[in-house]
C-alpha cells in the first residue's frame, strides 16, 4: 500500500483508539457520528490533533516532508470524510469498508496467513456444513489470506479479463448497530477487488452464492464457482486455526515495525503448515476457469472434517480435518462419476 494511505489508517487507527480510549470500535462510532462539513469539534478535533503527533514522532517517514501537526490533522480529516461521502453508493460503501478494514488490520498486529497450493485446494475440495460454521471464531478482528496462484480468478474491472484472486481479507468492524463483517478478495496488486458486508454466518455459509450457483444463467456461473471456492477456503482456514491446526510463525509483526525508516509497518505471518498427500490443484483450477462444470475425477473422496477422539480415556472431541483422496488402489480401473463442489 502507498505510504498515504499507511498514513490514513494508522492516523485514524490512532484517532478512535483516543477516542474511544482504547476501545478502537467505539472510537470509529464517534468518530462518524462527530464528522461533518470536513471539520471535526470537542473531543474528536483533540483526538486528531493527538494521531498527528503521534505520526509525526512514530511514522514520520511516511509523511510527506516539511509537514506540521496542523496539515497532518486536515489529511486525516479530509480522508475520511472522503470515504463517508456519498455513502449511498457501492463505490463509497467500498471506500468505508476497506479503511475500517485495513484499520482493524493493523489494530490486530497485521496477521498474514500463508498456505501452500496442496492444502488450499483440498479445503477448497471441502464443504463445512452450516452447524459448525455458526460455531466459528474470528481468529483475529481482521486478517489477510495469501491465495496461491494459479487456483482462484475474478473477471478484472480494469481489463475485462480473468485475473488471479491473491488475497482475502475478512475483518470484524463497527456497524450502526453493533458488529459487523467485511470480506474483499483482490488480485496481486489490488487493483481489482470484490467485497461482501454481511454477517460472519452469512459470508461464511454462502447460502446465497451457493443457490446462484445451481439456479444462474450459464454465463454467470463462472464467477459463482469461484465465489464457492473462495468461501470453502476462507472458511476452512477459519476452522483449521480454531483447531488449532499446525502452523509457523514467520517474523515478529508491528510490535517491532516502529523502527525509524522502515518502508512500512511488518506484518505478521502465520504459515499452514499440514501435510498433504494428495495433489487436487489442477482440478481447482479447471472448475474455476470454466474448463469443466462439474468434478469429474474417478473415486475422489470429497474433503470433510471429524469429530475425533482425545483427552483422558478419549472424553474430549476434536474436529480433525480429513483431507479429499483417492478411493480404491492406485492400479484400480477409472470410474467416472461427477460430484457438485457447490
């Protein structure tokens, strides 16, 4: 992200945490509420004029320079006022959507999750019923998902092409009546972006994606499929994290980034680390690019997770995920049967 927009979200991150003092959620609501006409009076004036020198000592180098506290504080203003305006349109509610959600992001250290092509594609392979979705935890308020290449596409509103989906993001934030979420998926250099506010549940279950998938004209399907795809994985990492799945961690995060000079603050990274045997890419890959309709592999047991046995005598229940395989021996006849992935 360019230093500008660093300078927005960690400025206002710094606003709604005075705000709200220390609640950044109940910082943003007043924040909104206070906004008006690109000025702001009584506390929250204060609460911005204290995030200035706060970027002006901590973040400086991403200031542009010669800049002083008064001139800081009117960008951190005029930003945000920019993405309440109009709010009415999808373009604006975007807007809002990404600032709070890059916001809670760094308010939750910047977590970065990374996993390999093999197990992306067999949870992608493997549907969550509705029961155990509404069980799920936000592993963090808001996180990122690095998306191997080569597995999701998104038609690109810049060029009209398919392009590849490289990064999910799915944030807890504030909502006029109480908590809500944001799920965005873009392409490497975020140039191209598709987002869904709805409730955990809802974003997670995908009833609604899912019903298009059986009930839309052939030529929308395409997308449709690679909404499915895209919500099997998200949600299947939500699932495995609150398992407490097997995973590294890779750097220090933004308790460490506020070195004098660093380019930008350093995320943290939490990388998948499960042992897959079986290699589904390439079946993924041709039912998101439309090469086939249907799952058309012979004896491919569809992913699931189990309830497992654990504990003192095996009193306790763990949910183990089973990931898809080949049924039968390796040197067994091909018997074609399709299964639906949606």
């Amino acid at each position: 992200m360019p230093k500008e927009w660093w300078m927005a979200v960690i400025g206002l991150w710094k606003t709604a945490k005075i705000l709200g003092n220390g609640d950044w959620f109940e910082g943003i609501r007043k924040l909104i509420k206070a906004y008006g006409n690109k000025e702001l009076s009584g506390e929250a004036a204060i609460a911005t004029a204290k995030a200035a020198d706060y970027l002006l000592d901590e973040w400086k180098h991403l200031l542009p320079p010669g800049v002083n506290r008064v001139q800081v504080g009117q960008e951190l203003i005029r930003h945000f006022g920019k993405s309440l305006k109009n709010r009415e349109t999808r373009r604006e509610e975007l807007s809002v959507g990404v600032l709070l959600n890059d916001i809670a992001w760094f308010e939750s250290g910047m977590p970065s999750i990374e996993i390999g092509h093999k197990l992306a594609a067999s949870f992608m392979l493997t549907s969550v019923p509705k029961d155990i979705v509404e069980e799920l935890r936000m592993p963090f308020h808001s996180f990122e998902l690095k998306v191997p290449d080569g597995l999701l596409t998104m038609l690109s509103a810049v060029s009209g092409l398919r392009v590849d989906t490289r990064r999910i993001r799915l944030a807890q934030i504030p909502v006029s009546d109480g908590v809500g979420y944001f799920f965005m998926a873009e392409n490497a250099d975020g140039s191209d972006a598709t987002n869904i506010s709805d409730t955990l549940t809802s974003i997670l279950s995908a009833d609604k994606v899912e019903h298009a998938l059986k009930h839309e004209e052939d030529e929308l399907r395409e997308d449709n499929r690679n909404a499915v795809l895209a919500n099997r994985l998200l949600t299947n990492v939500i699932l495995y994290l609150n398992n407490g799945g097997e995973r590294k961690t890779v750097g220090k995060g933004r308790a460490c980034s506020r070195q004098r000079g660093s380019p930008e603050p350093i995320k943290r990274v939490f990388r998948l680390t499960q042992k897959v045997t079986h290699d589904f890419r390439q079946v993924v890959y041709d039912y998101s690019t439309g090469k086939s309709h249907r799952l058309t592999v012979q004896s491919i047991v569809i992913g699931h997770w189990r309830m497992q046995p654990c504990g003192p005598k095996s009193s306790e229940r763990k949910r183990l995920f089973i990931e898809p395989y080949w049924r039968g021996p390796e040197d067994a006849p091909i018997a074609l049967r399709p299964h639906h992935i949606g």
